[in-house]
DNA sequence: GATTCAAACGAACGATCGTGCTATTGTGTA
DNA sequence: TACACAATAGCACGATCGTTCGTTTGAATC
C-alpha cells in the first residue's frame, strides 16, 4: 500500500476508536492530530473540513464494519450458520476492549436532527446495513432453516434490536449477566423463525 | 411554584430538548442561555460548572421520563394493560416532534468510555429504568396475564431492545413502516409470554 | 544533482469554549 | 417601605475550536 494511504488508514483507524468511545462532536482536529502524533494543520490538509472528516469517518466505518461483520461471515455456510457468525462478528465489535460504542449510533445522536450530508450518509450506511442483515436472514428461508412464511422484516428488526440492547447492557449498564440475556434472546429468535 | 424554580424548569426543559437533538457536548452553556434568553454567566450561576449542568439535565430526564413514562401508567390496571400503556408512553417520546433521541442513549455515547460521575449517574439512572420495566413485567405475571415461568430479565432486554430499535428505525432511518413493524413485534412478545 | 509536487509544519486568525469576577437587578420578608 | 439575599448581567481571562496561509520537508522524476 502507498505510504499516504497507510497514513490516512492510520487517521482514520485513530479517528473511529476515538469517535466510539467518544462521539462525534467531541472529537476536535487537534486531540485527534496529537493521537495520531502530527500537526494540526498537517492533520486538517487530509479533510479539508470538519464535516469532510465527519464523512470519511463515518465512511470508513462502513467499510470496517462491512469487512469485519459482513464479509469475513462469508467462511461459514450461507444460511443460519452464516447468520449466527455475523451476529458473533458484530457483537465482538462491542465487546473488545478497543472497540466502543457503535458509531452510527453515535453519529444519530448529534445528526438524527441535523439534516445535511452527513445525516444523509448516516442514514445510507445504516439502511445499507439493515438491508444486508435482511438478506442473510432471506437466505435462511432459501437454505430451508427459517420457516418460509416468516417476516423477514421483523425479524430483522427483532436481531438488530436485541443486538442494539446488548451494546447498552454491556457497556452503559456493565451487566455481567448481559451476555448469557443475549445469548437467551438470540437462541429464542431463532427457534421461533426456524424450520 | 417559586419564580426561581419555574425559571430552573424552563432552562433544564429547554436543555434537555437540546440534548435530545444534538447530544450533550454540542450543548454549549452560550447557546443554551441564548435558547432560553438569558446571559451566559446568568445561566451558568445556575450550575456552576458544566459536568454539574450534565448531571442537573440527566437528572431531569430521568424526572420527567418517570413521570411521562411511568407514573402517567397508574391509571391503568396493573398487569399487561399497564404495561402497555408504559410502551405506549415511552414511544410517544421518541415521536413527538419536539421530542428527540433517548436522553441517556445520548449520554452513553459521551460518557460510557469516560469514568466519573456522570457516567455514575447515567449508569444508575439506566439501572432505575430497567428495574421499573423488569418490575412491571413481573406484574404481569402476578396477575396472571403471563406465565409465571418467563424469565423476566430476558423479557425486559428483548422489550427495551425493540423501543430502542424502534427508535432508530424512526429517527436515523426515517422508515415509514416502523411503527407497523414494531407493533408487530411487540404483539408477539406479548404473546410468547402470554398465560 | 536539479526539479517538481504533495505532505506536513508552525504561526496566526477570529470565534467560541468554560469559568471567574464585580456590579446590578429583582424578589420575598420583616 | 426597607432590608437581605438570591438571581442575573456585563466583562474579561486563558484555552481551544476550525480554518487559512506561507514555508519547509521529503520523495519521486528527469
């Protein structure tokens, strides 16, 4: 890889950490310069704007999202062993020590209000990533493990809304008892939808 | 009530709007007091620092959330009608125009990464608010409209899952076919717990 | 080795941040 | 009505904000 690209990857993988466990309005461009160990204006060249960065950030975690969740569930087998690895992927984004909250939900915070591109962005990354959640869940039918009669859309809403409430239990509550609750909810879900 | 105390309510309801729609570090202590008409140093008096302002505004959401959520549920029969009525409540929160995101979601994505007080606070405020739902769930059971097998902590994760998911599918998403969805799972739960 | 161009820097800008002061206003009580 | 005191305002402070500018660095090209 280039070496400015290695360098904006850097910025970048510093800048997401830092807007999870942090938000989006709290992180300036002279904190996250000094994390990453340059000037100001140095940092500032790369974006051009604060809104700019805004983008770039919420951009690149879509992509990581995308690899980490998504596309490394590709190794198990489409349907409900797929669904299951990409449920352990997301939620290991919540649970490593580095890791933090989700930043779309922390981008809908400061932007649910705030029309503007970055809300547009918000709300194409978060849809995009309903819409992929759906298809897994489409492929269960096709595989034959879900019921074929079922509202894919539910129970979409149902897994992303179980799996929203485990990053709170985790990490606002700090419930010890979180993950086994989780565990329990998920199990449940999908025995109601299987074959 | 008091001249003083109407005028605190006024600036912590102005407040907590603002942090409903923008998060609590982009509420600066110049725009709140030009929001609420007064001078800077008038409204700081108020507080005396900004961490203090952050924990007088939890403080009030968790206030006015127990009354618009909780307290305004008693009129109802306790059991499932309660309950109920408390869902109902709580999602009108969130689908008031004046309304706004979930005052402690807004708080998490500042604070869960940040020890001190108000971490403190938001943590015991959550706990507050999934004891009362957890209690009112074992209410049900009590008056026998659900089994009295359920466990009762994984039927208060999945119903505070789905308001939260609810939430993001209407303010981040903007989805149409929401509160169609949500209903639907609500039903269900309900059901999966009925006697 | 000279040239070129992007990347990074240091310094400074006006604006705003949170926070102290002191003075002035207003309210409730004697 | 006079007094006491809380509430508010005005002003200034150092710090930090996002942003601009001109300069310096460093690597690639000729």
């Amino acid at each position: 890889m280039n070496v400015a690209a290695e360098r904006k990857l850097t910025i970048l993988n510093t800048a997401l950490n830092l807007v999870r466990n942090m938000g989006f309005e709290s992180l300036s461009i002279a904190s996250l310069a000094k994390e990453v160990g340059m000037s100001k204006s140095g940092l500032f060249a790369h974006f051009n704007s604060k809104e700019k960065m805004h983008l770039m950030i919420l951009d690149h975690a879509a992509y990581t999202f995308g690899n980490d969740v998504f596309k490394k569930s590709l190794k198990s087998k489409r349907g409900l062993p797929r669904l299951k690895l990409i449920v352990h992927n997301w939620v290991r984004w919540y649970k490593t020590g580095e890791g933090g909250t989700c930043p779309f939900l922390a981008a809908a915070v400061e932007y649910d209000a705030k029309p503007g591109p970055v809300k547009d962005r918000l709300q194409l990354h978060t849809n995009t990533l309903i819409a992929t959640l759906n298809k897994s869940i489409e492929l269960c039918i096709e595989q034959g493990h879900f019921k074929p009669k079922i509202d894919t859309k539910k129970v979409t809403f149902e897994l992303y809304s179980i799996i929203i409430g485990h990053l709170v239990y985790i990490r606002t509550m700090e419930l010890k008892s979180a993950n086994k609750i989780f565990q329990a909810s998920l199990d449940d879900l999908i025995k109601r939808n299987s074959a």
